[in-house]
C-alpha cells in the first residue's frame, strides 16, 4: 500500500505516482529559472515533507531550503524545522515572525 501520493498536470494530462514508506517519493516542478522540489519521506513513524526552492531547469541545483514540515504527535499542530533545528509550531514561528517584521517598521 502507498505511504504517500502524488499527482502533476500538465498539458498532456494528468500523471499520478505512489511511494512507500521505503521509497519516499520526490518531485520537481519548474519554470526556467525558479523551481520547487518537494520531498516526501517517513522518519520514525511521521510523515516528513522537505521543500526546497530551486533554479528551474536553467540551474536545477537548490537554492534555498525552506524546511521540513510534519504534524506534531503530541496534538497534530503543523510543525517545522528550519536546516535540521528543532521542530516549532507554524502558529508560534508566524508571531514571532510577526512580531519581527513590527520591529523593523
């Protein structure tokens, strides 16, 4: 049975992919110069996605890692890391960015 689902469409319709908890599964959607690889995979039990912006097709390489997303298993708030940090609740990181942006102003 598949761990994770994905689907594209484009100009030849539609095209569907299944990964599992083994494989993962990974995709990169891009224009010529600005693209966005998102992964997804199982760490110990969670559904872990990473997404990373990259330089489209022109330079496929990544650019810039926004982070790691998951549910939190303590009461399924969206969580994420930034480069491998520890793992903060979307709500808390938006008010202190929040906060932040306030200051400069």
């Amino acid at each position: 049975m598949a761990q994770f689902y994905g689907s594209m469409q484009g100009n030849r319709g539609q095209a569907t992919r299944m990964g599992t908890k083994q494989s993962g599964l990974s995709g990169h959607v891009r224009g010529w110069n600005l693209g966005a690889r998102v992964e997804a995979h199982e760490v110990a039990g969670q559904d872990i996605i990473e997404v990373a912006v990259t330089g489209g097709s022109n330079n496929p390489g990544t650019l810039a890692n926004l982070g790691s997303f998951r549910l939190n298993p303590e009461n399924d708030k969206l969580q994420v890391s930034f480069n491998g940090g520890a793992w903060v609740d979307v709500d808390t990181f938006r008010v202190a960015v929040d906060k932040a942006l306030k200051a400069l102003k």
